[in-house]
C-alpha cells in the first residue's frame, strides 16, 4: 500500500464555476477540472454558478480535446425520501461524459455502484473519512479510488494514511479554508436555515449584507454581525467560523482568522507524502482567479516534478484577508 | 503575481474612449443613451448564456457608480424591458444593488481578467444592498468570454474594420515603445 515509495508527477485538480472558468483552467494547464451542476446537489450552490447539462457536456468535450478531465461533484446528501435530483445528476454525468463523478453520501455511493459501475468515483472532502478504517471502508463497499482529505490533516498523517489505504489521496492546496468537520458543519444553518451539507451554501448570499457605518465595513449574516473591518483593512467572507466576536469584553477571531490555503511551498513534502492530486479551492472565484492560480500551481508542480526550486509566485492579492496560511499541514491548532 | 495581471495594464481602445469621455461631465448624456442602448443590445445578442444567467433575478435595477466618471449607470439587465443608461444621479434606495469603483478596473471585472472577490477584499471595490443579485451578476458575466471592444465594433458596422486596424496599429506602437523602454 506504499505509494509513497512510487511518487509520480502530482495531478492539478482545478475549479469551474462556470464554462468560461473550465476553458480558462483547462488553458492554464489543468490536468483535472471539477464543477457540479446548477442546484443542491453540490456544495457550491450559489447564484448564477454551476453548469447546465449542456455546458457540462460540451466542457468535457473542450477538456478531452486538450487532454484534460472533468469531474462532477455531487457531493451534497439527498433530501430524505426524495433522492431522484441526486440520482439524476449522476445519470447525467455518466451520461455527458465526465471521467468521474465525487460523492459523499454513503447511499449515493450505493446507487451509484449498483447502477453505474463503470462510473470512476472519488470520495468528497465532504464525507470528512480522515482515519484509515473509514477510508477502507468506503474502498471496500464502493469502490471509491480516491479519497478528497479534510482540511484538517497534518503532512505527517497524510504520509502515515497513505501507507495504509488502497486508495488514492488528493489534498487541498490553495483557497477557501473550511476549518470544521467537512460534511457535518452546521454554523451556517443555525443562523440562515440553509445547510452546507443539504441545500450546498455555506453563508448563503441571500442571508449576506455589506454595510458601510462611518468608516468600517460590516459584514451581516442573517440577524448577526459577523466582522467589521476597517479603512485599511482587507475584508473576509461572512462565514461564521472566520468571524470577529466580542467576548468577554475581548475582541477576536474563534475559529480562523480570514485568510486562504496556500500550501504552495509543500508540494515536496505533499508528493513524499504519497498524496496524487492536488486540489484548487474556489469554484465561487471568477476566471481570473482561476487563470492565475492555476498557472501558478502548474510551474510549481512541474518544478517539483524536476526537483527543482519552487519559482517566487506571490498570490497573496487573491487571498481572503490578503493573507494566507498553511493551515493544519504545519499548524498548532488553538 | 498580482490580481491586476499585465494584460490588464494594457491600454486599451476602451480606456482611451474612457479618458476621452472625461469632459462629458461639461455635456449633456443624452447622445450617449443610444450608444449604450446598442451595446446592451449586442451584449444581449452576443453571450445568450450571461443573460439567461440573469433570468431569477426579475427585473434588478443594478447601479454601476465608475468613481472616475461624472455619471453613474443605470442598468436593468434582465426582464422584460432591458435597459442600460448614463445618468448624473439616482435614487439610490430604488437599486437593488450598487457597485463602485474606478472604470477601467470595472471593464477588467466585466472582461474576467480581474477577480471579484479579490478586489472586494482589497477594498478596492464596493458593493452595497443584495449581495445575491451581486453574485449573480457576478457569475453571469463571468461565464462566457465578453470582450467589450470587440463587442462595440459590432455595433459599427462597416466601420468596425478600420478601427479595429486602428486599434491593433496603436496597441503594436503600445507594445514596441513599452519593449524599447
């Protein structure tokens, strides 16, 4: 089960919101793209996102075309007794033609192995299987050849996993920074009604406003504010578990200060590590974003594929906060 | 690396009309609303798709404040009754949301080589009021590759030859004087 001992070329999995976001990854060296179609059944259900069943399949057509794959996410859970919407995105996804599809719930798993075998299968970040035992499990029932690992991973545990899986891993490495059991976080849904894990909106916009009181900017989920930032202050998103409260009569951030992954300088350290894939956060980013990062991550991949030195790529501009961490993989945790 | 890419930075035909349009603020906007009636027009022919993205939102009323410039934008993308106007002021309280920012770094966010969020979070620019129909606008332009430039030559016709020659000349002397500096 070493696959560390067979280290390869790292495999870029990159985001697309939208068509014009998969043709920009894909140009800017994607080996891999993911999306998710335009509804609940994928945890990046915002407004104006996602693919049409059209676009999915004429993108997997320019991604083949170059060389590159698509994978659909359908990574939410169904809604209890009516699970069709969910189903039916897996039919469609075999259907245009994607090279695997990533899930979470264990009985989309199951429907999909009894009806769709020949259809590849990741396991989402989601599913939160962070322990070997939960891993091989989701190996032996379904079939799953690689596994999405929480944001919450040390290098070393990644290496000691991977040494003890029949699977294939692939880690987050730059982006949104989801610091909480993935798939079972429910802050969110306490304050908006809307689940991360059910309806796929996290801090939905809906339940979002931006103010300006004198000369701060304050961020509004629902009822609560969540951050107040000043002049000269970089702004953050209105998640809950990166915002700025007032306890005790002390001001702080809980959880997370607003910041993004870059785990840019471990790329060494992650391909010792066994790990397969490297996974762009921002599905929600524009193509600008998508344009940049992944080019950025193309000349470090390949760099490290050659044992050279990482290039001097400085992405800070686009990280939440304007700055940026490497989270768990060298953090002590608070 | 920079969200501001090179390309960015290059000076567009675009820009040039932008810095032009500067004395306007001493003119009357009126010959303009033909112009922009046109351009909504050939945005709305030319990338379908933006604008089906735009469909659940109604009829939004979305002001597009260019701090640079004397007047804002007064545009309702979406609905039955699409309109896109230059005006020197508006109540803002009939928006559904308001925009600001400095116009070529607008173009750049409508163009997609900027990133929203990125410039959000730098504060350079400013959203207020539905932060959902923002991120719907956000996404629909973002989904197909809108070139205003070109999008504008199409309104002109017979004259868009000449000026895009003009344009790829200028931005050919653009490019040598920046190699020779």
């Amino acid at each position: 089960m070493n696959k560390s001992l067979t280290a390869k070329k790292l495999e870029l999995v990159c985001p697309a919101g939208t068509p014009a976001s998969l043709r920009a990854a894909v140009d800017a060296g994607a080996d891999t793209v993911y999306l998710g179609f335009r509804d609940e059944t994928n945890a990046r259900n915002f407004p104006g996102l996602n693919f049409s069943r059209r676009e999915l399949a004429d993108g997997v057509a320019y991604a083949h075309d170059h060389n590159a794959k698509v994978l659909v996410a359908i990574n939410t859970f169904p809604k209890a007794g009516d699970p069709e919407a969910w189903h039916q995105a897996v039919r469609d996804a075999e259907a245009c033609g994607a090279d695997a599809v990533i899930l979470a719930d264990i009985g989309l798993l199951a429907y999909t192995v009894e009806h769709h075998p020949k259809l590849r299968r990741h396991l989402s970040v989601q599913a939160s299987a962070s322990n070997k035992e939960a891993i091989r499990f989701y190996a032996r029932e379904f079939d799953v050849k690689r596994v999405v690992l929480p944001r919450v991973l040390t290098v070393e545990e990644i290496a000691a996993l991977n040494d003890n899986i029949p699977v294939e891993t692939e880690v987050f490495v730059f982006g949104g920074l989801c610091v909480m059991a993935e798939g079972r976080c429910s802050l969110s849904s306490y304050v908006t009604g809307q689940s991360p894990n059910m309806n796929g909106v996290c801090s939905p916009a809906s339940h979002v406003r931006y103010e300006e009181v004198g000369d701060q900017l304050v961020s509004k989920l629902g009822e609560f504010t969540i951050n107040s930032f000043g002049e000269d202050e970089a702004a953050g998103y209105p998640t809950l578990c990166k915002g700025r409260f007032s306890v005790e009569g002390s001001v702080s951030y809980l959880f997370e200060d607003p910041t993004s992954l870059n785990a840019i300088t471990m790329l060494d350290a992650l391909m010792k590590a066994g790990v397969t894939a490297l996974k762009i956060e921002g599905r929600q980013r524009g193509r600008a974003y998508v344009t940049q990062v992944v080019s950025a991550f193309r000349q470090a991949v390949d760099a490290a594929s050659r044992g050279e030195a990482m290039p001097d790529l400085d992405m800070s501009l686009l990280t939440e906060g304007g700055q940026d961490t490497t989270g768990a993989y060298q953090k002590t945790w608070r | 690396m920079a969200a501001r890419s090179k390309s960015a930075e290059k000076l567009s035909p675009l820009k040039v009309a932008t810095f032009l349009m500067r004395p306007l603020s001493l003119m009357p906007l009126a010959p303009l609303q033909p112009l922009l009636a046109a351009a909504l027009a050939v945005m709305r022919r030319q990338h379908p798709a933006v604008f089906e993205r735009l469909d659940e939102l109604g009829e939004p009323l979305f002001v597009i404040d260019p701090i640079d410039l004397p007047f804002i934008f007064a545009m309702r993308p979406a609905g039955l009754r699409p309109s896109l106007l230059a005006q020197r002021e508006i109540d803002t309280d009939q928006a559904t949301a308001i925009i600001r920012g400095p116009l070529p770094m607008l173009i750049d966010l409508l163009e997609g080589r900027l990133d929203g969020d990125a410039l959000f979070f730098s504060r350079e620019l400013s959203v207020e009021g539905d932060t959902e129909a923002v991120l719907v606008l956000r996404n629909a332009v973002d989904s197909d590759e809108i070139n205003l430039f070109e999008d504008v030559l199409a309104i002109l016709g017979p004259l868009a030859g000449p000026l895009r020659f003009a344009a790829e000349a200028r931005n050919a002397v653009v490019t040598g004087w920046n190699a020779a500096r």
